[in-house]
C-alpha cells in the first residue's frame, strides 16, 4: 500500500477503461447523507432528480466519466431481508443508471463461496483500488490505495464473480 490516496473523483477523472464500485455493507451512516435518508424513513420518498442539489456532486462526474467512453458498474451485496438504508439505495439507483452506471444486486447468501475483500472499494482500469474504511456505524473512517499486483487480481476477481452472479437493477425487487 503507498501513502499517496487519491479521492474517487480524481480517481475516476484518471479511468480510461473501467471504473467498478463494490459495496458489500447493509447500513451506512454517511452524516452528509443522514437527512435524506431519515426523510425516506419518514416518507418513504427518494430525491431521483438527477439534477438536484443532492445529486450535484456525482451525477456531472459519472456522465463525464461515461462520456469518455468509461465502462462504469457498481455491484452491491445485501443481505435479506434488506435493510431501510438498502431499500433508499435500491430506491436512488434509477438516478445512478440514468446518468450511465451500471447496477447489480447479489444476495450475501449467494456470496458465501467468493474470496472477497474486507472493504468495499473502487478498481480502476484493473490497476488502481481504493479502499474505503467506515466505522462500525457506517461513517467514512479513511481510505486506502493499491496498485499492488496481488490486490488487484482478488478485487478483480471478487468483482467479477459478484458482477456475474448479481441481478441488474431492474430486476431486483427489495
């Protein structure tokens, strides 16, 4: 691991190729998220206007990413039931296939067999992953960066297996 951490922005500005996304928790507790999640609690409504304010900071960035010709797929493993922070993503996902991503769901009971990694991430150009840290309650708690050789074929390997294995979107009923 080296000491210089690109955030995911930079880091998806760099892709020429791929940029995958791999989340593996049920519940995140994100305190810029914390208002419109509890919103959706209480009303059971998600802000899908690609355009908002809410969307500012990752709608521009994903089209611009897609507009360079970057295949870009996220892969979420959930358990079942899911959780309400589950049912707000699956509920947001529209926004993020609209601006060009790619989304699949597996079932953690289907993952039992896959070598995964301790962290969700990001992999880049099957070259560069980005490690996210949370806390036990689900904040940010830092990153990590990778070029290593060895930690990039299991994250590609994990990805690939759960990206196989996974429902698109408009498939998967929460």
């Amino acid at each position: 691991m080296t000491e210089i951490v690109p955030d995911y922005s930079a880091l998806l500005r760099s892709a020429r190729r791929t940029a995958v996304h791999l989340e593996m928790r049920d519940a995140y507790g994100v305190a810029q998220e914390a208002a419109e999640f509890e919103e959706f609690k209480r009303s059971g409504t998600a802000d899908t206007d690609p355009d908002s304010a809410w969307w500012a900071g990752w709608v521009p960035l994903v089209r611009e990413t897609v507009g360079r010709g970057v295949e870009l797929r996220r892969a979420r493993i959930v358990s079942e039931p899911v959780t309400d922070y589950i049912r707000w993503e699956h509920a947001l996902t529209p926004v993020n296939l609209a601006a060009g991503e790619q989304v699949r769901w597996l079932p953690r009971r289907l993952a039992s067999d896959i070598p995964l990694p301790g962290n969700d991430l990001w992999l880049v150009d099957d070259r560069q992953v980005l490690f996210h840290w949370f806390t036990g309650d689900g904040d940010w708690a830092g990153h990590e960066y990778s070029e290593d050789p060895a930690v990039v074929k299991l994250v590609s390997a994990a990805f690939e297996t759960v990206w196989e294995r996974g429902t698109p979107h408009a498939d998967f009923t929460v």
